[in-house]
C-alpha cells in the first residue's frame, strides 16, 4: 500500500483536479485505489490519496 499526498494552502480548489490528473498520470501502475481523503486545517488543503500499486 502507498500514499500520494497534494497540499495547497489557497482555497483547496484545485485538489481535485491535481488528484484526477496524478491518477490519469499514473493509472497504468495503479492496481487499485483504496481511499482518497482530503482534509483542511486552517487555510491548509491536503488530499491524501492511498492506492495498491
């Protein structure tokens, strides 16, 4: 299992999109996509995505 990690600290608006693209990027070496989580903490944005490769 592996984790990929994005931060903005602006308005967390592009998160999505950085996350599509990462998987997109990467899909052939992906097996499987357990969870993507995004979480905030103050003006901190982060998507944690967890995947089997």
């Amino acid at each position: 299992m592996k984790h990929a990690a994005f931060v903005d600290n602006e308005n967390g608006l592009t998160l999505k999109e950085r996350v599509a693209e990462w998987i997109r990027d990467n899909e052939d070496d992906i097996l499987e996509i357990i969870d993507i989580e995004y979480t905030q903490k103050g003006n901190i944005y982060v998507a944690t995505i967890t995947y089997l490769d």
